[in-house]
C-alpha cells in the first residue's frame, strides 16, 4: 500500500505504507483514523516540521552510534540500514513549508 500526499501548492507525495505511517506519528496524526485519510491544516504545520526536524536529530545520533557499533565489531551495515529518517521526511517537510506559505491544507489518503 501506499499513501499520497496532496496539496493545491505542490505535486503529490508518494511514500509506502510503513513510511507514511512513521511520518504520521512523528507528526501526531498516528490515531486509526488519520492513518487512513487525513487533513493538516496550515497553523499545524510549523509544530509538525518541529517534530520531524526534533525526530531526524534523533535518528541521526542512533545512526551514527549504530556506524560506529557495526566498525568495532568488523561488519558493515546493509544499504537499507543506512536511509535515513532525513531522506525520506525532508521531501514532507518542503511539502509542509511550502504549504504553509500559501496557507494551503496537506490531504492524505492510502
């Protein structure tokens, strides 16, 4: 499954399921009924990008210590251990503060 974002600003979004999930918690529309369509109205956004910006810092001190970890113990980490929450939440976030700009609301759908 996938889930669409779509703005009257900006060309729609395209994330899998497990991704658009992720980003609808980190951005608290994570309840069973904004998994599964949604709204985020413009006053929402600035706390929505504070919340991706705060959980992409996060994601990448654990990234960092999970590089070093796999260095002392000899191994190498898998191509998709190393995406990060930054590559896939900044395309949302641009989304976000381009919308916001124009005052126009985020709908999601899967």
């Amino acid at each position: 499954m996938l889930y669409k974002f779509k703005s009257k600003v900006t060309g729609d979004l395209i994330m899998l399921e497990p991704n658009g999930r992720q980003m609808l918690n980190l951005i608290g529309k994570g309840d069973p009924a904004s998994s599964i369509k949604g709204i985020l109205l413009p006053h929402d956004m600035p706390g929505a990008i504070a919340a991706l910006r705060r959980a992409m810092d996060d994601d990448e001190m654990a990234l960092q210590q999970r590089i070093a970890q796999a260095q002392a113990a000899g191994e190498t980490l898998s191509r998709s251990d190393m995406v990060s929450l930054r590559q896939r939440a900044v395309p949302l976030i641009d989304m976000m503060q381009r919308c916001h700009g124009a005052g126009e609301a985020i709908v999601w759908g899967v």
